[in-house]
C-alpha cells in the first residue's frame, strides 16, 4: 500500500479577477522509501499541490474543493485541524525554497529545530537540543554543536537550506515534501544538497516528494516522476520511463528544449507559446496551443491519465498517434 | 581586432563605517573587492561568456563595461577608445549606441508606468533618432522581430500585462534599437520558464547572425553556455580561474574549480552514475578573500604553496589560460 | 540566485489601470472619494445653494432648533448655521488642499533629489528636514499666528510650510528604493540623462506615494485649522466650521445643534479624506498575493 495515495485532488482560489484552478484533478501514489519528483513549471500547481496536502494553503481565497488525501489510512482532508497540527512536522514535513523567510531571525538555529521536537515528540529542553545537534550532523552541517547557537542570518544560503531540511526531519517523518530545495542556491551549493538528499534518502525510512521544475535534479535523485502542468499531470512514470520513452508531448518538448552538456546542438527544439493563464486556461487539453501533435479534439475533451504501458501513465488522446508523427 | 578589451580591471566597494566618525574619517573600514584584476579581449561577432556563482564579480565585471559602475582600477576599450575617459557628452552618448545591455530580471527591468511604445522607443527619443510615425513604425518592426506580434496590438499595452518571456523580448528590442555592436547580457534566461528559455536563446541566436552582434554573455549556468559560447572565462571571487575556448574548457577542464563546477550541474539522465567532488566549505566572503590562490580553502589538492602565493593567469597552450599552481 | 521573485521589494510596480479597478473595489474608499467630491461642490456653489447671507444677523430668529426654514437651526445671533456650514466648506477645504499643495510642492522636489543622488546632497539636506521634523508644529503654528495674526493666507502658509517634511521623508525612500531597479539601470544604459530619468522613469512611480500622503495631509490640515479657529487664532473674518465650534460652546446646553452640525462636518471631510487616502493606499500596495 501507498504511503501517500492523493486522489483526484482539486484546489481552487477564490480571487477577485475569477476562479485560479491551481490544482484541478491531480491524482499520484508516493510508495514507502520512494522519492516522487514533482517537476513542473510556474503556475504548475505543484507548490499548491505540496500545501495541500500539508493543508496550509491559505482559505481564503484557497479552498480545497475536492478530492481525497491518504496518508497510510488516514484521510488528510478530514481530519479536523487540531489532529492536523499533530501530523504536521511528525508524519510529513516540509522544506521550503526560500530559507531565509522561513526561518524566525531572532532565534537560534539550534532552538528553531528543537522546537518542533518539544511538541511533537514531547522531549525536554535538553534532550531536544542534543536531537537537534544530531538532526544538523545529518545534514551535516560542520561543527553542529557550535553552529546549533548560530542565527540564521549568520548562515550562508547553503546551510540554512539544510538547517529546514533539519527542522523537517528532525521528528523523522514518513514524508518529506521539498519544495525547490536547490533553486535559490549557487551551483556547487546545489550540487551539496542534491548529494545531501541523496544521502538522506538511502539512509532514512521517509518517502520524499521532491517539487522542482529541475529536469536533471529529478533524474538523479527520483525514483517515481509526475510531471504537472497547468494544474493538471501530464505524465506519471518511473523516472526511466519517463527520460527514455516520453509518452506526453509536453515531456518530450520539455526534454528536448533544455541544454545540455553532452549533445552538440546548434539550435534547441524550444516549445512555442507561454504558460496558459491561470484564470482562463485552454479549453480540453491545456496543452495543446503549444503542442505540434495537436489536432481538432484536443481542444474539446480533457484527456485523462491512462496507463498506456505498465506504470507509465500518460493524459494525451493522441497518445497512439505521436510516434508516427515526427518527434 | 578586439571590439572590447577589458583590462586590469578592479572594482571595490567600501563598507560603511556605522560611527559617529562617519564625516571625519575618509576611509571607510573595509573594502568588498568585487572584481580584483579581470583582463580578457573579445573579438567582434563572438559570445564571450563569464561564469561564476555569487561573488565571482560577473555582474559587476557587466556594469563597468557598460559604464554604469567606475572601476577602481584599470580601463575598459571598445572600439579602440577607453571608455571611461570619454570627454563629451556626445562620446559617451555615442558610446550607447554601440553597446547595449539586457537584465536578468524581466520583471523589474521594464518601467511599470510606461507602455511598451514608450519603452521601446526611449533610445530613439534620447539620441533623436526619429520621431513621430517613423518611430512608430520602427518600434513596430523591431517588436516583430522579437517575436512579439502583431505588434499594433503591443505597442499601447503596459508592460505589466505580459509574461515573462514575452517581458524578456521587449527588453531585447529596446536592447537593438540603436542597432548596437555589442550587447551584454546579464543572465538573460535565469529568471524565465525552462520552456520558455530555449525560445530566447534561439532568439538571441537569430539575432546574433542577423545583425552581427557581439555577446558578452554573464551567467552561472553551464548549460546555456556551452550551448551558445565561443569563448569561456570562469570567475572566483572577483579573479579569473581559466579562460578557454568552449570545447577546449568543457573537454578539458584545467583549474579544480572549473572541474566542480562541471561535475555540480544536474545530468537528466537517470541512467548515470555521477562521481562528483564537491569543494568543501563555502564561498569566503569578498571582503576577505583568502591569501594566495582564492580557491585553495576549498580545493582538494591543493598545496602549501597555494595559500601563499597568488598562481598566474598562464598560457598553457592554445590560447587556454589557466591560473593554478597545479 | 535564478529567482528574483522572492527578493524582498516593498515598492509593487502598478500599472494604471489596474490602480483605479483596485481602487472602485473598495467600496469604503470610493465613499470617501464620493463624500469629498461632494464636499468640494459645496465648497464651490456656496453662493449659489446657500438659502440665507451666512453673515447676515437676525435676532428675531436667535437660537432656534432646525426646521423647515432653517434645516440646521440658527446660532446666537440668529444666521443660519446650514448656510454658515456651506460657506465654511470653502475655508476648510481651500486651506486643506493649500496646505497639502504646498507641502507637496516643496516636499516633492527636495525628497527627490535628496533620495536619487544621495551623498552629500542627501546628507545636508536631510539635517535641514530633521530640523523642521524636530519642532513641535502645532506650537509653532499657535506662535506665529499669534504674531502674524490669523489670516486665511498665514494659517495656509504655516500647516503647509511645517507638513512638507513628511513628505520630503517619503519621496526620499521612494527615490532611494527606485533608483536601484533594473528599469532604472536599463534606463541608463540606453542614454537617458539624470534628469529624465528622475522625471520620466522614477517620478510616475513614485508620485502615487506623494498622492496618498497628500490625500491625508489634507485631512490633517483641516483638523489642524479646525483647532486654531477653535483656539480663537484663525481669521475672524472668515467662516469657519472651527470659529462655528467656538461659538457654540456657550450654548451647548440649550442649543445643541450649534456645536453638532460642525462637529459632524469636521468629521466627516476628515474621515472622507482619509479613506480616500487609505483608498489610494491600498490600490497601490495589494497585500493579497495570488499566486
């Protein structure tokens, strides 16, 4: 059984210029131990996707409109705020993209860790300090039980990257949902926290959903990928699958459209078009005033996911008709 | 002949000093030293990419070529003619023409209370290029060819209707309006969709071979620059690490520095197994930047030689210059 | 270091159009813009809608309640307080908006060009604010009138000449935080002189702070002139809603209405105002996110 099962899963905001569908029908399984990479771009719905399933997104003007939430047997969607809060930082986790606002300034890094083992796991002051040194070894900040007195602003980028990642783990959760753990980080630092997460994930028992819009992150650390767009997946598939044998032609401009550091191109196969408006998207497939395969029909019906080989989950009618065409 | 030869060039930045002595003491407590010592040429109709991650002083390297920022030492040459000792007026407007500069930021780089005519048309009102319907309808072709069509229908939107790409692309026609030869581009992908990327560096490479213009590329992602330089110089704390051309730097990396910096990019490939190294600890700050050679504090081979003396910015061979003890 | 949306900007960069649809959706904001727009056609056809000579005495009619004849009653020498009310619409209003002009006219220019070129220019002229800052101004205020005497054109100089440091305070933060956009810096590369720049790429930007604080200067000055009429210190000769005030105050306990009507009218052109304001305010800073 899954440890994480989301289930057609719908978040709307309530804004004042119409209804953003930021998340509308998204439907993935995370497995024990198994890391999910969530690769999407902006207005995606990824992040949304991530707070729903934490249950902090901000009502209003968000509001999760429908679909079903499982964490083991526990149906997310209904518990009722304070059993929640007790779910929250003990059984899932997050980590955040920007460090530096999630972090209180005024407290000691040591503390901000701790803090989440005192209400969770019920320590005292003195034992949760020393679980906080041992949750920044794991991450391994150098010279823990110094750096534990540090204040945030004392920390590079780098470390305090790792320092939520502590603070996320730090209760050993069943889930880690990380949000763009890289993005705000220079390129060896990123490098570090990629080879961190690696670690992390042979070592500890927590699944972890990895939200990025880094195709190269995703290959080497996932083990399962969902590729998002428009608030909607396109694609589900073991991360072979997906890089080999690209069922969505959105997967397949997306990998063909980034540069790499091994081909020879001269020109890159870019995807025409821009992200659709989040208020007033496509009608059918939201993708298709971008795509090249797109014909009449895929502007009427919504295409679903279906399972077009074994665990290879595709939403494109013309599925069938893609290999003919040229890539 | 080189269109831009950058040499020696440094820049510091003094720290204010927070004391009452604010007024009677002239020098302040510290320096930040951005660049310290830069040098490199860029021959006409070639990308010259600089990379480096914070505080490799790329983009201060960008502002003083583009006289926006005065070096504290060492001259910047286009064309033959320093341009930080241009006398008139006129030179330096001249100078304008000829190099122009797009930002990393498309949502900030765009006046918010000027419509895209306006904005695309303040080069021709400041050098009095044309006005009226002639301006009208130059705007007009430049934001087509930028992709931004039909452009009747742009010209009197602002500009915070628009995307990130397409905010982009109006930066790129304001950039060519005066048809310069040399256009800076201060990482002019970083801050847009991974879709959305491939379509303006396609761009800038139409436009590169349309109006034979030079790059002079600013970034810290290695991908973008193997994909559209000639020419790489790697940057580490306001001192350069090695310059190479591209294949040469990719094919054959010189400086442990650059070796990281190769081995840290992300591969999409899940198949690979990645050995990477990664340098311990992390960038000390500029305004103390380490003795001897920048990067030996983190550099896995490096020797007691490298704490003390400085290395070099060598030839060794190919016009691949390297600056390492090793 | 990809991302730039997460820097902390405090200055939103708006667009016109998307300003005023913000503003007509607050629904407080545009019942002050209303009241007060209502308020300056009074101001303007004082003469024309007022039914009696606000001057004109009558002590046949002295103190009587409101009626059909005189819908806000009558003071202790019998005129008529709604149309004392209309005409002193006018010196209320004429020394907000004076006041307020005038500070923005002088707070304006010396905050732009402390906040743009900084420095040295910056660091004098910001001395000469925090001198202004420093002095009590409504003690001023009361010292020099009671030298100069009251008149309409001394009260409007002295809230006006005493309130510009705010705003100068306020153009200079705008200027400090514009001047370092990439708008700007792309301004320059092209060729754009200093002076353009201030003018056409930071000043429309920045103006809209100016408006708001104007918008409640204006308030603040009629609450400030409403005091000094009160005090006795404004211009005897004028119609006041604050002389009104000092009028009734004998008679409050027989004739109410003396003090209630002005009272009324002093609160709501100050509170107009400053929903306005606050209006304006919240038009160009959205604190909601959507994203």
């Amino acid at each position: 059984m899954a440890l994480l099962s989301v289930d057609n899963l719908k978040t709307y905001f309530y804004t004042s210029r119409g209804i953003v569908k930021a998340v509308d029908g998204v439907t993935f399984e995370i497995d024990r131990g198994k890391v999910l990479g969530v690769v999407g771009e902006s207005a995606s719905g990824k992040s949304v996707t991530a707070h729903s399933i934490m249950r902090l997104v901000p009502d209003p003007p968000g509001k999760i409109v429908g679909g079903q939430i499982l964490l083991g047997t526990t149906n997310l969607l209904s518990v009722d705020e304070a059993e929640m809060r007790k779910i929250r930082g003990s059984r899932i986790a997050m980590s955040f993209q920007d460090p530096m606002t999630y972090l209180n300034p005024i407290v000691r890094v040591g503390d901000q860790i701790a803090e989440a083992l005192i209400i969770h796991e019920g320590l005292d002051k003195t034992s949760a300090r020393k679980a906080a040194v041992e949750a920044m070894q794991m991450v391994q900040i150098p010279s823990a039980e110094e750096r534990e007195y540090d204040y945030p602003h004392q920390l590079s980028g780098g470390m305090r990257q790792r320092i939520l990642l502590a603070i996320a783990l730090s209760c050993r959760p069943e889930l880690l949902i990380a949000d763009e753990p890289t993005t705000a980080l220079d390129v060896i630092v990123q490098a570090s926290i990629l080879e961190l997460l690696k670690d992390l994930r042979n070592r500890l028992s927590s699944s972890i959903m990895l939200i990025t819009h880094d195709l190269g992150i995703v290959a080497e650390l996932a083990d399962d990928v969902c590729i998002m767009y428009a608030g909607k997946v396109m694609e589900r598939a073991s991360v072979d699958l997906v890089y080999s044998s690209p069922g969505h032609p959105y997967t397949r401009s997306l990998l063909e459209s980034l540069p790499s550091l091994e081909a020879e191109q001269t020109k890159l196969k870019s995807i025409e078009g821009d992200v659709p408006d989040a208020i007033s998207p496509p009608s059918g497939c939201r993708f298709h005033p971008r795509c090249s395969y797109a014909a009449d029909s895929c502007k009427e019906a919504i295409p679903s996911l279906e399972e077009v080989e074994r665990g290879h989950w595709v939403a494109c009618i013309r599925y069938d008709q893609l290999d003919a065409k040229e890539a | 002949m080189p269109i831009l030869r950058v040499t020696a060039l440094k820049k510091y930045f003094p720290l204010e000093k927070s004391s009452v002595f604010d007024f009677l003491e002239k020098k302040p407590a510290a320096f930040v030293r951005a660049v310290d010592g830069v040098s490199f040429e860029v021959d006409p109709g070639e990308t010259f990419s600089l990379v480096g991650e914070t505080g490799s002083g790329k983009t201060t390297i960008a502002k003083m070529v583009m006289r926006l920022i005065e070096p504290t030492d060492g001259n910047v040459v286009f064309e033959d003619k320093d341009i930080w000792k241009l006398g008139s007026k006129d030179e330096i407007l001249g100078f304008r023409r000829n190099a122009q500069m797009i930002f990393q930021d498309p949502y900030a780089c765009l006046n918010p209370r000027m419509t895209v005519e306006d904005i695309v048309g303040t080069p021709f009102d400041v050098h009095r290029i044309c006005s009226g319907a002639e301006r009208r309808s130059r705007i007009s072709a430049l934001l087509e060819r930028v992709g931004l069509t039909p452009a009747s229908q742009m010209l009197d939107r602002n500009s915070v209707e628009f995307s990130g790409g397409q905010r982009q692309r109006i930066g790129i026609a304001r950039a060519l309006a005066l048809n310069p030869k040399l256009v800076v581009a201060d990482e002019p992908v970083a801050s847009l969709d991974v879709s959305i990327r491939a379509q303006i560096l396609n761009l800038m490479g139409d436009l590169k071979k349309e109006f034979g213009l030079t790059y002079l590329m600013i970034t810290h992602d290695l991908t973008v620059v193997k994909h559209v330089s000639d020419w790489v110089m790697v940057l580490y704390l306001g001192r350069p690490m090695e310059l190479a051309p591209k294949k040469e730097l990719f094919e054959s990396p010189m400086h442990p520095y650059t070796r990281a910096l190769i081995s840290a990019i992300p591969r999409p490939d899940p198949k690979r197994r990645i050995r990477r190294e990664i340098p311990r600890g992390e960038i000390p700050s500029p305004i103390n930047p380490p003795a001897g050679c920048r990067f030996h504090t983190r550099c896995a081979d490096s020797k007691p030689k490298c704490a003390t003396e400085e290395p070099n910015f060598v030839d060794v061979g190919g016009r691949h210059f390297v600056a390492c003890h090793l | 270091m990809s991302n730039n949306h997460s820097k902390g900007k405090k200055t939103v960069l708006v667009s016109t159009r998307k300003f005023w649809w913000r503003f007509k959706k607050n629904r407080a904001a545009v019942g002050g813009l209303l009241i007060t727009i209502a308020f300056a056609l009074m101001a303007l056809s004082a003469s024309v809608i007022s039914p009696f000579d606000p001057f004109n005495m009558n002590f046949l009619e002295v103190f009587h309640p409101p009626s059909p004849s005189h819908l806000m009653g009558t003071d202790r020498f019998g005129r008529d307080i709604l149309s004392r009310i209309f005409w002193g619409t006018r010196i209320s209003l004429l020394i907000g908006f004076a006041s307020a002009g005038i500070a923005t006219l002088v707070g304006v220019p010396v905050g732009s060009i402390s906040g743009y070129f900084g420095g040295r220019v910056d660091e004098v002229i910001m001395r000469g604010v925090d001198v202004f800052l420093v002095i009590p101004t409504f003690f001023l205020i009361l010292l020099i009138v009671s030298i100069f005497g009251g008149s309409v054109w001394n009260v409007m100089a002295v809230i006006g000449l005493t309130s510009w440091p705010s705003t100068a305070r306020l153009m200079r933060a705008e200027f400090l935080s514009f001047k370092e956009q990439d708008f700007v810096e792309a301004a320059r590369s092209v060729g754009v002189g200093e002076f353009r720049i201030i003018l056409r790429e930071i000043m429309p930007n920045a103006i809209f702070a100016a408006i708001v604080n104007a918008s409640m200067q204006v308030a603040g000055a009629i609450m400030t002139e409403s005091s000094l009429s009160f005090l006795g210190l404004g211009d005897p000769n004028s119609i006041s809603w604050g002389f009104m005030l000092r009028d009734a105050l004998e008679s409050s306990r027989i004739a109410p209405w003396n003090a209630i009507f002005p009272g009324l009218m002093i609160t709501l052109v100050v509170v107009s105002f400053n929903l306005l304001g606050d209006g304006l305010n919240d038009a160009l800073n959205p604190h909601l996110k959507e994203k």
